[in-house]
C-alpha cells in the first residue's frame, strides 16, 4: 500500500522554473557529466547510494536499484527488480548483481516485488542493503484457503557486493511469522526505506504498512564485531515492541506511513546517543516526522519529539536528511514535503531545515525552501557532503517535475542553510532529480560528487571541481593624482599612473599543487562607463578603453605571479572630485587540451563563488578648495519661492502665502516662475572649517508635475565665474541646471525657473516640484526638496443680459388657462438673452458651470407671470436646462409671429377704463425677493469657450395683469441670472458673476381723457393766458424794447470803438501853426 502511495506521487504535472543558480562547482560539461542507462520501464535510477568496496580490490561505485527489472532465470516470474553496479571509470553500461536468484512458489511470490526500491551503503568497507516491499509470502497456494502477506523483505550484501558471511542474505524479513492480517504485520511492507547508522552498529528498516499502515520502524544490531564478541543483547528496538506488539505505542495515528523515510545520527537530541528519524508522510493528513531513542530496558523505539506538516495533503516527511549545516556539532533535520502548495504564491513542493538548537526542538521555527507549482520539489532530500569543501556540509533538493527535472544544490555555512541555491541542475530526461545520491569523492579528487535519479531509466552523474581561492591585490603608483605635477611620460595629460596586480591562490587539500593558468585584467572605471560616460583614463598602447588583460601561470600554492601597465589620464576632465576606481579581476584559463585521470576527463578547478573573483583600489585627485584631509565637505542649500510672471516681461512677484503655502491664482497668466537660491557656506561660523568647502559638479535637478513644462530660466545675482546653464529633457518634465564646476566656497547663485501652465486643468489642485541638489563633494544631508505650491483657479466668467422688447403692454380680454392652445393667446413675447463671456484662461472641461435664472414663473396667489416658451442657446453643445418641466410646461402650440402693439390695442378696444390727467401714478415692481414666486432654471455651459449665449423665450401671461394690475400706470419685472460652480475640488473661485435685466409693462392705454372738465373752467384759463401775454408786451415796450436807433447814432458809435495811430509831436507843432 506504500508503495501504490508512493508511485501515485510521481505522476503530477510539471512545472517550469528559471534557473535560480549559477553553475559552481558540480561540473555540467557534456564531456564530464556520466550518463547511465537501464533497461526501458525497468525505472533503472529509482534509487541510488554510493559505495566504497576496499577488499580484495578498492572500488568506488554507484548503485542503483531498478524496481521494474526484468526478473533473474530462476526467480520464477517476469519483473522481479533488481540491483545494479555502475563503474564511473567506463562508459560501458551497469553489471546486475545477483542475489536473491530462486523462488518457491508454493510459499512465496516475487512478482513485482520490487527489489531495489531502496538501497543504501554502511560506508567504506561496510555491507550493502536492499530491498523488495512489495515481497509476498504465500499459503495454501492453488487453494480456496490461499492467502498472500505483503511482508517484503531485504537483503544484506558484503562490501565486494556478494553473500559472504552468516549475517548476509535475504532473511531480513521480520514480519514473517508474526499476527498477519493488515491490522497486524499482514501488509507491513518493510524495506521501503532501509538505511545503517553512520557508526557501523545498526540497520534501520521502516515497514510503513504495519498496525493498518500507521507503520514502524525497527533498529537491528549489525556489527560483527559485536557478534564476534559475543554481544547480542544489544537489540532489536521496534516501535511498539518485538514481543509486546502494543500498536497504540505507535506515536501516529492509521495510515501515517511512518517508516517511509529514515535516517539517524548521534548529535540530534544528545551528543553521546544516537537518534532515529523516521517520516510519516500521511500523518494528520499532512505529515509528519518523529524522532525516535531506544529504550534498552523494553527494547522500544519510544518518540523524543514530533515534527507535524503545516500544509493539507503535503506529504510532510516524505524525505529526510540529517546534516550539521553549520558545523557546530549538532546534526540539523532537513524534511521534504513535495505536495505542499500554495496558490497565492505559485508554490509546489517546499523544504524545511530545523536547525538544531544544542538539542532543544520545541521551539525551532523551521526555514522553508519553496519550489514552483507542480515542481514536487522536496521529493528527495539528501546530505551530499562538503562538496565545495568550505568546511560546511551541503544538501540537494529533487524537483522531479520542474521541466524535466531539476535539483538545487544549497549550501551549508557558519549561520546554517544558504536559502538561495548556489547551482541549479538540470536533466536531459523527464522526471530528473527523483532520487539524489552524494558525500563521497568517486573520481579521487578529494570533493564529493552527486548522482542523480530519474524515472526515466537514465541516472546523471556530476563530478565535483576543485575550488580555488585566490588572492589579489592592487597597487598604484602614485596613489594620488595631482594636476599640477605632469610629466613626459607620454600621456597627453602629461599625468601617468603605474598599475600592478598580484595573484596567488590556496585550494584543498592543502598538499595538492596544481599548475593553473590564469587571466588577469586591469580595467578603470568600469561602472563609470556602464553608465553611459567617458573614461577620464585609458591603458598605454590599449586605445580608448581602459582596459588590460594578460596570461599568467600559478604552479603551486601561495606562489604569487603579477602583471604591471600604465595607465595615462585624458586631458580637460570635469570630474576632478571622484576618484578613479582601478579594478583588478582573474578568470582560470582551461587548457585546449585536458589529460585524463583514472580513464575519466579532468575536471578543471575552477574560482570559489564565495570569494570575491576582484579587488579594486581607488585613486583619489588632490583637490583645490578642500579641507586639510583632502576632502571636500560641501554645505549646499536652497530656497525657493513661487512667482508671477508679468507678461513676456522678466518682472517676477511672489505668490500670497495662505495657511502657510503660496497660493496660485490662475487668470489669464501663461507662465510662472520659481525662484532659487543656492548657497554654499559654513554651517558654523566660529567653526568654518568643519563644511562649506567647494563643491564639486554641483547641479540642481528639477523634476515638474505633468501639469507644468520647462519654458527657461533666467539668472539673477549671480558672480561673474558662475557658468549656471538649465537643460531640460524632451518633454520639459525636468531640468538640469549645472551650478559650477566646482562651485566654490562662500558662493551664491539666484535664478529663476519659468514654467508653463498650459497644462493646468480646471482638476489641478496643487503643484508639487522636486528639487534635488547634487554634487561629488562629501554632503550627507542632501535630500531631495518638494517646492508645494496650492492652484486657485479664479474664472473670469461674466454674464449680462438684455430683454427684446423692454417694454411690453397688457390688454384685452381675460382668457382662461383651459382655453389657450398656442402661445400667441399667453400675451406679448419677451425674448430674455443672457451672455456668458470667459476673459480669463481657457479650461478645457468646463463641465460644472452653470447659469442660474431666477425665473419669475408666477404671482404670490399663484398665478401665471412669465410663460417660459423655449430656450436655446448659442456658442454652445446643446443646452439642456433643468429642470424640464418648467419650459412650455403647458404644451402649448409655438408661434414665429410676435403681436404688435396695434393688435393689443385693437383687443381692447372696448375698454371702459379712464385715466384721469390728475390721477397719482401707480407703479410696482415684482422680483422674486418680494412679491413673485420664483423657479432656479439651471443651464449647464457644455463646451463653453470664449462666449456664448442662452436665449429664454416666454410670454407675459395677459389675464394675470387684467386681473390683478389692471389699475397699475406700469410694472417692471425683474429676472436675476448668475454663475455658479459646482466642482468637485475647492480650488475653483468664481467671482461674483451676475447680472439682472428690467422689463417695464404699460397697460395698453396710457393718454389722459380729458371728459368731465367744465367749459368755463377753460375759458377762464385761455382768458387767463392772453391777459398774461398782454402785461408782458407792455413792459417790454416800456424798456424800450420795440425803439430802431437812427445811422448817425451808428456811425458815433462806430467811432467811439475805433483805435487811431497817435501823431509825432512834430507833427503836433506844424499842426498847431
């Protein structure tokens, strides 16, 4: 039952993974990797061990169980598995060994026994063992009363792999004989997995099938030595008791499979006795792994701690490792669970490492490994020994079904697992990495090697490379770098520098000396120009780029080789402040041809990963404007303020700080600028020295909001050295502004960024600009600024309005609402035009204005005013007021034709009102405020750009005005209109934008009658008037009015008027004589 259980495992789907690991030191050449096949469908790899014979000849072989082999001549039955030896030294195919050649079928049946499920070696020297679980015993065989036990069985082999001594052969059985039945021993399956202690003086066997498969584990005495002595008390211990068979001693519950991996080790709960352990993969159906001592008294295998699965159905302890991971004495437990999953995560198979806490379990936190999704990753576990030699032992994980099969290599060290895999193997043929062999050096090189399973008949096998350390170091000549000493020695700088790189390398062990060839290189400034910048150096005779290789031998250990160039510095560099980096690098050169060792290829040595493969040294510049130390420690700073820009004019203002933050208020402005100060000066002055010192390359970078583009940038103040520039990217999302180069002590500059707000939408609330100063001088404090600016966006929207005509009159005849069927029967047309005008910036969305009418739709006694018609609008989309029901809410027939005054007139003809000339003049006005009852029409501004309009068309409602102000000289109605904002954010001001529009209504007749006035009355009044005109043309006449003056009276006067030349007084004597 185990065994279905476990080949159930193996056909889950695949998954794929990208290599986690680069290669290390397992050598994945074709030409080195050893491939092995079996027989097809003979499962040839299933399981594996590695093996060690000394006598009569050494050996180091690969064993490899085949469950599905074909059976021996005289096992009586078709597929029996079997057990082969693989030489790594040929590449010829594996030699079956043969055991277990016979059968009796009247007792017995070898049938897919599966010999070979397991196989495992004590050590160098020791006994070989294997298995059959699926090995049955029969009775009453060709009968109605014939039974069959599936007790399974192993067998035991010397170290030349033969049956030789008493305690060899196939009678490791020790199910037989005892209460059959499954409840019992009946289906105990033993030798699904089978293993000795590392000391020589125990096999451990698991029978997962025993007590209704809750399963146990037995522990046997296999030492001949202790047989040879006469010592056989020492065992067997058996989970439950050989004697008592006492199931409920079993620390699991039915069907947990316990057994059905194994492994042991003294240093895992005590440092003197050894511990079993023991995986129950269906335990709580999640699995779990129990550590197990003997008890010498009753001969048990009592439990000293429970590891439980954490995952549902995740086969927790499918596979189990002791390993001391950290080399500090105690053995660490590494547990396979290749069905756990986690959807979340994608995971397929996880590892748990418990590392060892001097003995103590309860509280460990295990560290989990994942693998990928249907990876089965964690289905083999195994201690592969130090194959890099670092002093750390190392695992391998099996993910048999990631790709084509996968096994990660992870390594051992002082602070226990490495959670990232060094090297990650990869299989050629499906289901790669089902079984894991490792911790012995086959090939002879002092390193472990690893062989690898498959269910694809073919095991892999991978030779370890030596590793080697190397040593390196760097020298310049002159460490420093002064500008001002040039020479000739042939750079056209006149400025050289003498590079020299030393080597030397230790491997293990520490008696091997083998010749390596190595690569060295020199090479400058390698990130530098990484990142898309020029060298400030260059090799001599290497052209451009600075870089020098050459080939040196290492013949043996601690022997040290070095290469030496010179390295010229270019002319006009910038970067004065950052020193040169020279780096010195070494690859092992592999030779064209390699020699071979015992009939294989040598396997190259090959750098440790662990080790840095570089060393670097920097040549610092001697700098002007530094400390004493030589190191420039700047004290950049900066301020800023948002402005207003004056037109095209560069006449900045700053902005109004509200709440602490400027505030923007967007008209009709295209730009704004930012104002910034860089400084650098002390920070102390009573300590000048400690800061302030040049800085080097200094640049600001300026990084806008999508809502604001780089236009220029303008300075102010600044001393006549500076060279400030502003470079902006494409799309004007940053700038760079180069400060000075170096930008010296006591310095400062002020300029301004001006920005365009093109961009800014009617949503934008804020402007949010990073500023980050940078420089190559020694600053810590230089983090990266957010200039915050708050965006108010004030629309200069206005609204006037006019009513076409503005006066209008009533008269006529009363008319009931029932009875109007068109508009022409309401009364007088008046066409209200209310104009929006936007004079400020244009918004792209202006979706949430909207105009406000307050509609004077009716009196106080809710009777009809003003019949709202039809709106339309101009320079619009289509307008759309609310609410509808207010516009022609009575459905009444439109009319193109307005009536005229005359036609009022001629309705009311029949009037019998009077108007007396001395009658007081009665007049009202009706707004919503007062006397009328008012409806909100709203009429969204969709697409409004510069200006546009909306039209009200409506009728005055005739009979209201009969009934209720017919005694009324005039009214004036009045219609208020504004502009409101309905935005989601606050940043939108709006100011008062209103306006109202005035109609005055006369009735239809307004003239004076003049019946009723006496006659007399106006003859005394005409008398009146001529006695009056009388009395004024006889005072007139009296003033001399009336009186013509005569032409002498002309003439005098015109004389009088006139201005004559005086005469000489000599013509005054002549004159007088």
């Amino acid at each position: 039952m185990a065994a279905a259980g476990r080949l159930w495992l193996l056909y889950l789907s695949a998954g794929l993974l990208p290599r986690l690991g680069a290669a290390f030191n397992l050598d994945t050449r074709e030409d080195n990797v050893i491939e092995k096949t079996g027989d097809s469908g003979s499962l040839f790899g299933f399981s594996l061990a590695m093996h060690r014979q000394l006598e009569p000849e050494e050996k180091r072989l690969v064993l490899v169980g085949a469950p599905r082999a074909v059976a021996l001549p005289l096992q009586k039955a078709n597929r029996t598995g079997g057990l082969y030896s693989c030489d790594i030294t040929s590449r010829g195919p594996c030699t079956r060994i043969e055991f277990d050649n016979d059968a009796d079928p009247s007792s017995e049946s070898k049938e897919d026994q599966w010999m070979g499920v397991t196989v495992q070696s004590q050590g160098p020297g020791g006994k070989v063992v294997t298995c059959a679980h699926r090995y049955e015993k029969r009775q009453h065989v060709n009968t109605k009363q014939e039974s069959r036990d599936i007790f399974g069985r192993c067998y035991v082999l010397s170290q030349n792999l033969r049956i030789e001594d008493y305690m060899d052969g196939g009678d490791w059985s020790f199910c037989d004989g005892r209460l059959r039945g499954h409840e019992k021993f009946g289906s105990c399956q033993q030798g699904v997995a089978a293993t000795f202690t590392k000391d020589y003086h125990y096999i451990v066997f698991g029978a997962p099938g025993t007590y209704n498969w809750k399963g146990i584990v037995r522990v046997e005495q296999k030492n001949n030595t202790f047989f040879d002595m006469n010592i056989f008390e020492d065992g067997p211990y058996e989970v439950g008791g050989e004697t008592d068979n006492d199931e409920s001693l079993v620390p699991v519950p039915a069907n947990s499979y316990l057994g059905f991996s194994l492994d042991s080790g003294k240093g895992i709960v005590s440092k003197d006795e050894i511990t079993f352990v023991s995986g129950a993969p269906r335990a709580n159906h999640s699995g779990a792994v129990v550590l197990l001592k003997r008890d010498l008294k009753s001969a048990h295998l009592l439990p000293e701690h429970i590891f439980d699965g954490e995952g549902l159905a995740s086969s927790f302890g499918y596979d189990v490792a002791v390993v001391d991971l950290n080399s500090d004495g105690w053995q660490d437990i590494v547990i396979g669970a290749p069905q756990y999953f986690d959807r979340s995560g994608e995971v397929g198979g996880a590892v748990y490492v418990y590392m060892n806490q001097q003995g103590r379990w309860k509280n460990v936190k295990p560290i989990r490994l994942n693998g990928t999704k249907d990876s089965m990753f964690g289905v083999a576990v195994k201690n592969i020994g130090d194959i890099n030699q670092d002093g750390y032992p190392d695992i391998a994980v099996g993910a048999p079904y990631d790709g084509k099969g996968k096994v990660f290599i992870y390594h051992g060290s002082a602070n226990g697992i490495n959670t990232k895999p060094t090297q990650v193997l990869e299989g050629k043929s499906p289901s790669f990495g089902y079984s894991i062999a490792g911790n012995m050096d086959l090939d002879r090189n002092w390193y472990p090697d690893v062989a690898v399973g498959s269910l694809s008949d073919s095991v892999t096998i991978f030779r370890s490379r030596p590793v080697i350390n190397i040593q390196q170091t760097i020298t310049v000549t002159p460490n420093r770098i002064d500008l001002r000493q040039k020479t000739s020695c042939g750079a056209p700088s006149g400025i050289c520098l003498k590079v020299k790189a030393c080597f030397e390398y230790t491997t293990k062990p520490a008696n091997d000396d083998p010749s390596i060839t190595i690569v060295g290189t020199l090479e400058a400034e390698k990130e530098r120009r990484k990142s898309g910048l020029s060298s400030r150096v260059q090799f001599r005779n290497q052209g451009s780029e600075p870089k020098y290789t050459q080939e040196l031998t290492l013949h043996r250990q601690k022997q040290k080789a070095c290469m030496e160039e010179t390295l010229w510095l270019q002319e006009n560099i910038r970067d004065k402040l950052r020193p040169i980096p020279i780096t010195a690098s070494v690859e092992i050169q592999e030779p064209s041809t390699r020699r071979r060792v015992n009939s294989l290829p040598e396997v190259l040595p090959i750098l440790n990963s662990n080790e840095p493969k570089s060393v670097h040294t920097d040549v610092h510049f001697l700098k002007e404007g530094c400390g004493a130390d030589n190191i420039c420690n700047s004290n950049l700073k900066l301020e800023y303020k948002f402005c207003t820009r004056e037109g095209n004019q560069d006449k900045f203002s700053y902005l109004p700080i509200q709440k602490g933050v400027p505030e923007l208020v967007l008209k009709d402005q295209k730009d704004i600028a930012l104002e910034i100060t860089v400084t650098n000066s002390p920070s102390d002055l009573r300590n000048p020295t400690k800061d302030g010192d040049d800085a080097h390359e200094a640049k600001l970078i300026a990084t806008f909001p999508d809502t604001l583009t780089y236009s220029a940038y303008r300075e102010l103040r600044a001393f006549p050295e500076k060279q400030l520039s502003c470079v902006a990217n494409q799309n004007g999302s940053q700038a760079d502004c180069e400060l000075g180069n170096p930008f010296k002590r006591n310095s400062s500059v002020t300029f301004y960024l001006i920005l365009s707000t093109t961009e800014v939408t009617f949503d934008t609330t804020d402007l949010d600009i990073n500023l980050k100063l940078e420089t190559t001088s020694n600053q810590d404090n230089l983090a990266s600024i957010t200039a915050t600016a708050k965006v108010v966006i004030e629309l200069l929207l206005s609204v006037s309005g006019v009513a076409k005509p503005s006066q209008v009159y009533f008269g006529g005849t009363v008319v009931g609402e029932q009875a109007m069927k068109s508009e022409d029967e309401v009364g007088s047309l008046i066409e209200y035009e209310f104009r929006v005008i936007n004079l400020g910036k244009p918004l792209k969305n202006l979706g949430t204005a909207t105009l406000n009418i307050q509609w004077p739709k009716e009196i106080s006694n809710g009777k009809w005013l003003l019949y709202l018609v039809k709106v339309e609008s101009k320079g619009l989309d289509k307008v759309a007021c609310q609410p509808q029901r207010e516009i022609n809410s009575l459905q009444l027939k439109e009319s193109h034709n307005s009536r005229s005054k005359r036609e009022i007139a001629e309705r009311q003809r029949d009037d019998g009102r009077k108007f007396s000339l001395f009658a007081e003049r009665k007049y009202q006005t009706l707004n919503c405020s007062v006397n009328v009852n008012c409806v909100n029409i709203r009429c969204p501004l969709q697409g409004l750009d510069s200006k546009a309009s909306v039209v009200l068309r409506s009728r005055l409602w005739n009979s209201t005005f009969l009934e209720e102000y017919s005694k009324m000289n005039y009214l004036d109605i009045l219609v208020r209109a504004s502009i409101d904002m309905t935005a989601a954010t606050e940043n939108i001001k709006l100011p008062n934008a209103g306006t109202q529009v005035r109609v005055t209504v006369f009735p239809s007749k307004t003239a004076a009658q003049y019946s009723g006035v006496p006659w007399w009355i106006i003859l005394v009044a005409i008398l009146a008037g001529i006695l009056m005109l009388a009395l004024l043309v006889f005072l007139l006449w009296k003033c001399g009015f009336f009186k013509r003056n005569k032409k002498d009276h002309y003439d005098a006067t015109y004389h009088k008027a006139e201005i004559h030349a005086q005469p000489s007084d000599k013509e005054r004597l002549t004159s007088d004589a």
